[in-house]
C-alpha cells in the first residue's frame, strides 16, 4: 500500500518540474538550422526564441521579424549601459570587432558609421557612432529584416541580446535574451 503511495508521489513530483519547467521557459535557446538560419520574434516584451547558440566560424543569417505592435531593436552586448538611470545600450557590443555585417534591407540597420557604409550598401561596418550606441536592428510592427555574419572568436562567451525601446521600458519588461557563442 505505501509502496504504491509513494510511487504516486513521485510521479506527481516529477510532473511537478516538468510543468515548472515550461511554465519559466527560461532556457529555450535555439541555434540555426544547417543552412545557418534562424528566426527570431521580437513583440510586447520578448524575443522568441529567447536564447541563441552560436559556433564560430558559422556564417548566420538571423530573420528578426517584429510580431508586435511597437517598434522593437534588437542588440546584443554585455554589460548594461544606463541613461539617466535607465537601461539604454551595452557597454561592451558583440559586434564591434565584427567588419561586415550584410543587413537587409540596409535602413533596419543603425548605429554604425556611415564613412565604413560599403558601395555595395547590403554590406555595413558595424562600429560605435556617434549616435552612441553599438549596432542595432529596428524594425517597426509587422517588418522584418535579416542579419547576415560570420561568428569570430572574439565573440566567444555569454551575450545578452536586448530591446532598450520606451527609455529601456522594453528591457526592464523583460525585452532580453542569453547569447553563448562556443569555439
Ligand atoms: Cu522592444
């Protein structure tokens, strides 16, 4: 009898974590398929999926398609920057070091120089400008735009990626997502 007892208590133990576990989806990092691409939704205040995977040496072509009804961004940095005490940018940014970069279409693209803009204009340097900020994605509701590179080994490590939309409103509501690059 208490055998079977506690055999129900396990099996209602272990459903227990499985539901708390889909009920945080903390760790839903995704990586590209075998053609290097992957989607990502930016809307009110997430990015799906919320985690990213990447190797260098892969050449990546990131699909970040605003789902939502706000204009969204999408950085990735490490250490936050704030503003007046709010969040508005990375110290360090993931694609500073990073030489071409292709964005389409190229208008979805800001923050970086427009001296290192290439004739081909697909093809951006992403550097710190004078706006600021490092190199960001910005699509308003219902565009999308690709991002295309090659992973370097200065990227290895943990990233944050992250919306400072609404004086970082976007951020603090949870707009932001772990990034790990591995050699
Ligand atoms: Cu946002």
């Amino acid at each position: 009898m208490s055998r079977i007892r506690n055999g129900w208590r396990i099996t209602i133990l272990a459903l227990a974590v499985v539901l708390v576990a889909a009920a945080c989806g903390g760790d839903s990092a995704a990586e590209p398929d075998d053609s290097g691409n992957i989607t990502i939704d930016l809307s009110e205040f997430s990015f799906s999926p919320d985690g990213l995977n990447l190797k260098v040496g892969d050449t990546v072509t990131i699909t970040l398609r605003n789902t939502g009804e706000k204009p969204h961004e999408w950085m990735i940095g490490r250490d936050v920057d704030t503003d007046e005490g709010f969040p508005d940018g990375f110290h360090e940014n993931f694609f500073d070091d990073v030489m071409g970069i292709a964005v389409a279409p190229e208008d979805a693209a800001m923050g970086q120089s427009d001296m290192d803009m290439d004739s081909t204009d697909t093809t951006v340097a992403a550097m710190e400008d004078e706006m600021g900020h490092g190199f960001m994605v910005m699509r308003p509701p219902g565009e999308q735009a690709t991002v295309t590179f090659t992973v370097t080994e200065d990227q290895i490590g943990e990233w944050e990626m992250a919306c400072f939309e609404e004086d970082g409103a976007h951020y603090d509501d949870g707009m932001k997502g772990k990034v790990t690059v591995e050699a």
